[in-house]
C-alpha cells in the first residue's frame, strides 16, 4: 500500500477566463442552463430524473422536427452522436456514398470504413454546398448502395446543403440517409419529418447554447427496421441502439441499466430545450438570421469576404478569407489575449486562409457582433490596414434598427 | 420550411430535489466540485483550458499512481473507458481470459466478443472476489491468451478482488491486463504501476465524487505497444487511442482537433482531483474505510448481513442481504420519498435480495452514515422489525469517537 507516486506541487483550484464565445463552438451558455447544470446531482434512476428524461425525448422531437419514436441525446459528443449512426447501420460489406465538403465528411469516411463498409465519396470543394446532381450519378452508378451520408451544415467552412433534395435522392433508391446536423440544430431549419431523413445527430454545444458533451439523435422506423434485420451484432457494447432502447425508451417505463447518464448535463439540455420550445423554432432561426445579417453588414464594411456564396451560408457559422499579408494567428491571438474573444481558425486546406465566427445559440446577440467587429477592426487596424470600426458596428447597429422584430 | 411539431405544453424548468446520494453512484457532489462545474465555459482549444488538461494528467497519474505516460479522461461514462480498453486491445481472434463476479465482468465478456475476440470465462459466484486459482488454471489451458479482464472493485455486488495477484499471474504468462477500477479510484487503494497492470479504467462518479460522464484511463507502455502492433484499424474512430492521443498527449503540445472536450465536465473533475490530491490518498482511503466500519457497526445492531466476505469487503460499496419478509423495493421507495436518501437495489441474481450502499467520495461523511442508519430503522420498524435505531446510530458514533484520526 506505498504510495510510490507523491502528490504533485503547485497545482491547485483553477481559476477560469470569462470567454466571448464565438469560435465553432462551444458557444456561450445562457446563466439559465449554467444554472441547471450546477442543481444537486441526483441518481440515474430517480423517478424524478426519469420524468425529466422523458421531457428530453418530448424536446427534442420539437426541436428535430419529428414524430419518431427513437430520439434521445447518446451521452457523449457529437463525434460519438456520429459513431453511434454508423456503428448500428453500416454492417461489413455495405456500400454507403459520402459527401465530402468539410473535415466531418471525412470523418464519416473513417466511420464507413472502420465498420467494414466501402465508401462512394462525392467530393466538393470545401466551402460548396454538397451538389445533388453528383449525388445523383453516384447513385445512378452504385445501385447496391444502402445509405446516403451527408453534412447539412459543414462546421469547417459554414456550407449549408440541400438536406430536402439529397435525403430525396437516397429515398428513391430506397437508400437510408445519414445526415450531421450539429450546427445547424436550433439555428436553421432541421425538418426531420418533412426531409423523410432517417438517422440524424447533433451536438448539444454548437445553437442549443448547452454544455459540450451531449448528442441529440433521433432514427426513423426505417432505420429501426434496419438496425433489427443486422446480420451481425453492433461491435460496439455502449452504442448498440437496441442496449440503448432499453434505456430511454423501455416499454413501460421500465427502464434497464445501461450506464450511469450524464445526469447534470441532462438538466443543462433540458434547460436549454425549454428555452428553445419557449422563444419557438421559427424566433430563433430569425435571431441567427438577424444576427448573421448585422455581422455581414459589418464585415462588408471592414472588406471581408465570405468563403460561402450567399444562397449556401450558414447564418450561425461565417468563414471569411483572412485579408492579405495578415497573420490570422496572431491576430485570433490578440482577440484572445486583449479582448477575451475567441474566433475559429480555418481546418485542413482553409487553414491559415480563413477565420470561422460562431453565432450559436446565445452567443448570438448583438453585444457580441459589435465587440467583435470593433475588436477585429482594432487588431487589423493595428496591423496596419485601412479599416473603420465605428463604421463597422455602425452597419451592423443599422441592421438592428431597420429590423422590426 | 413550415413547422409541423408544434412546441410541447406543459414543460418547463424543473427544479430537481435535493437527494442524499448512498446509491452505487453517482455520488454527492462537493459543493467546490459544483461550482468548478458552473464556471463560463471557454474553448477547448484555448490556453487556459490546454493548461488544466496537463494539469488533469498529471493529477490522475497521481489518482492512478502511475508514470503511464498515456492517462486521461475519456469524453464519455465509465462504459465508455471500458469500451475504449477492449476496442484498442482486442483484435478479431484474440483469446482473452475475463473474470465474471458480477454485473461488469459479464459487460467485460460483450466487448470481448463485439470486437471478434474469443472469451474464455473465469466464472465465480456473485459476492466473491475472483479465485486467483481459476484464473492460474484458465491461463494454463490456454496459453495463446492475449490479456486477463477482470473488475477490481464490482460496484454490483461490493467485492473486492486482489489486483496485484491476478495481475502479476496474467504478465507471468505475457499476457496484457485489462482493469476495471470504477468503483475503486480515490476510495481503496488502485496502485498501477506496483501492480504492473496495462489497460486501466475508471468512472469520475464514484469515489471522485465528480459529475458522472468521464472515464479516467491509463495504458502502460506495453499497452501502448500493443496498440502500436495492431494488425487491423481500431474499429472505432472515436476511441482510437492513436487519434484521442494527438489531443490530449500531442508531442510538442500542438493539439490536433478530435472531437469537442466536454469542458466543464473537465473543470469538475480537476477540481475534484485537486480535492484528492489536497487529502492525499491514504487519508482518501482512510476515511472510505471509518465510514464504513462506522455503517457496519450499525448495521451489525440492526442485524443486517453483509454479502461479502470481510476481507474482500470494499468500504465504499455495502451490500447487505435484505431482511427476510421484507419487501426491498418498498423500503428503497419509503427511503427516497421520506427522506431524500438514494441506495441502490441489488442486479441479476441478486435483485430482491440485497441493498447495496454507497459511500463513495463525499457521500462517505458521518452525516450521511447516521441519517441512514436513523431512516433505514425507521422504516423497517414501520414494517414490523424489531430494529433500534439509536442504537445503531450510538454504536456508529462510538466508531467516530474511538477513531483517533
């Protein structure tokens, strides 16, 4: 029983900044869910945390859009949100088309191809939208197809696809669809039902404005279907869906063990999910629009261009090229360092080339567009570049004005 | 873009009532634990956080007493530090010796065979720790064995098995070790590197006394070796140590992005390892084990009889065989609606006929051990038992002051 290993000095409670989030995420949590988070922590099997759960899968069928049964938040981030989709329907063997336009295409790739699946990659250029048409030929080529994956609103570049149409395509041909919804949940329209998608995860840190760690999913009885006709069991114990089931959805009421849920962060997403059933679907997609607008009026000021074109933007994600000749770096660096800011960097080949601002969930509001758009005009302006600032939040603070809400 | 879930009614802020945790866990929180978990969320990739992920590290090398370079807090619950072990060690064809004493061998046997491994089971009976013996045998009849899976600490039934001997059995013959210290870390003694074990995890619920959803884990070198000697892909992307390590454990410290850390959950769990780290682990130890000689002296008053065996008795897991005629479930329902206390029911084979009572990090306190042996008295005399309460509370207390600490 010696203690071989002694404790280690100077390391004690640890202070934490206070962060304007406005990166990819997470986002600023609202002193409503930060509140929930710190309630007393009860047990996973108290009637009244199982009250709760059951108002979770209520919220969340609001906030997906959907009927279906299946919908809960796996206790993990929404790369095990995304694992759990792949894990229970891809089976060695199956053929899944992937759209690539952004690093979580990709990390679908690895997702196919761990479980044994080959995939039919449809590429784009980061920043596009995922083009249907080439969905479409792929389709048309691999009739042996058995899922469509795609990324409706890609984190890496702030691209929106046509989850409508490319859910559609799959559906003809009597593929399932697999569709990241991370960001976009509470931000823009997710229309779970009215796309007809079938296996859909998100994040509970990115528009929901929630603590990081959490993915909201929801499976259609299609996919059930599915799921109940494997020829193999899921090779994974904890996201087996059918383990899972037994859980949050037992018949009756009477729940199995399953694993010991993430209990404070459930009281965070059911607070967050209250806030978003109360303001409505429909107000909050107009804030990020609002606010979206406010910080383009702004930017446009301060010559910045969008990586996206208009019709494919993210209104909660916005990449813009870094100006030339600047160190995005250091500057991300000063916004950090003198302002407390926190932006996003490019990812992969947008790295060093464009900057990522975050309008999620509650950091969308206008003190945080116009601290960040008198903040980066200080920094570039101090690194010799031609930009107005007050004009800058003057844009933006017209937006508000003229916007009657 | 028309809504066709209309928002559910009737849902709102819930508060959560104030529950004293002697369940199997979670347990109660400290209330510094709480606040760190309340702190503004900041970026996980900013410095601030960067910083306390070394810290955390290094923190739970201490907790773990390891040099394992490779120890860290899995992004998900105790399961998922388990499935993390199994999916990066076990490969398609591999023979592994698991030990089932109780609920979490049993899981141990699934992420066996999930990732295409072979389980050669050392069963023993539900209550006693596992037969070194059986295990020398099992090695002995199967010499290509891979790795020896075994729980430390079986959070379903309170017994303890001895670590370092089945460790030592399992290196003697080459094989790997896979260890389950869930229900151990912080509260009995868990000593890694004395025991030579390889693959370790925990959960951040139990004797930490932090929010559940973390899995501390920590892998030798041989381990690590192992992983590096792999003849297929990890069948996982999220737990794939190769990735998870360019995040937490990057050469240089430049992080790689893998998924987004769930940072207050972070933030709880630094602060609940400094909390460990301030007590020291023998003290830590020391005051599971007062409290449960205090609960046990008690309980021998109301004549109640442990499951196991005194010496494999863990001190921060009392399971005690429900008085005949007695319905468990009631008591159980009378405990929480008359008093707030949570314990825990028995699983499997012993559902119905044990409780089981947790005390585990700051749930193990002389309040908590009073107020249930005061409750549970008066519960069971309201059934017609023949128990006096004050007295057990009296020969609890005698234990308190007879302990010259």
């Amino acid at each position: 029983m010696t203690i071989r290993i002694l404790p280690p000095t100077g390391i004690t409670s640890r202070p934490v900044p206070s962060r304007v989030l406005m990166g990819p995420g997470p986002s600023d949590m609202h002193p409503r869910v930060v509140a929930a988070l710190g309630r007393p922590a009860i047990g996973h099997l108290d009637p009244a945390f199982v009250e709760m759960m059951e108002e979770i899968k209520i919220l969340l069928r609001y906030a997906f859009q959907t009927e279906n049964a299946l919908t809960f938040a796996v206790s993990g981030p929404g790369s095990v949100g995304m694992e759990t989709c792949f894990v229970n329907l891809v089976e060695p063997g199956d053929k899944v088309i992937v759209c690539r336009n952004g690093v979580f295409g990709g990390r679908m790739i690895e997702n196919v191809q761990r479980f044994g699946g080959t995939a039919v990659i449809v590429e784009d250029t980061w920043g596009e939208p995922v083009d249907p048409q080439k969905v479409a030929d792929a389709l048309n080529a691999n009739p042996d197809t058995k899922a469509v994956a795609f990324v409706h609103a890609e984190t890496s570049t702030g691209a929106q696809s046509d989850a409508a149409a490319l859910v559609r395509l799959a559906r003809d041909k009597g593929c399932l669809s697999i569709v990241d919804t991370v960001t976009s949940l509470g931000g823009t329209p997710v229309l779970v039902d009215a796309w007809g998608a079938d296996a859909i995860y998100s994040g509970s840190q990115k528009c929901l404005s929630c603590v990081p760690g959490l993915a909201p999913v929801t499976f259609s009885e299609r996919a059930v279907e599915r799921l109940k006709a494997r020829r193999q069991k899921v090779p994974s114990w904890f996201m087996d869906l059918g383990l899972v089931l037994e859980y949050w959805s037992a018949p009756g009421g009477k729940r199995t063990y399953h694993h010991t849920a993430p209990v404070n962060s459930l009281f965070a997403l059911h607070e967050s999910l209250v806030m978003l059933k109360d303001e409505g679907l429909e107000n909050a997609w107009a804030r990020h629009r609002l606010h979206h607008e406010a910080l383009k009026a702004g930017f446009d000021v301060l010559g910045l261009k969008f990586l996206v074109r208009e019709d494919a933007r993210l209104p909660q994600l916005n990449a813009v090229y870094v100006p030339a000749g600047v160190d995005e770096a250091a500057v991300r660096k000063q916004l950090l360092d003198r302002f407390s800011l926190e932006i996003g960097a490019g990812l992969g080949p947008l790295a060093g080339k464009v900057w990522r601002f975050g309008l999620m969930g509650h950091s969308a509001r206008a003190d945080n567009v116009k601290l960040c758009l008198g903040a980066l005009a200080k920094v570039l302006a101090g690194m010799g570049l031609a930009v107005d600032g007050d004009a800058a939040i003057a844009a933006a603070q017209r937006i508000y004005i003229d916007t009657v809400r």
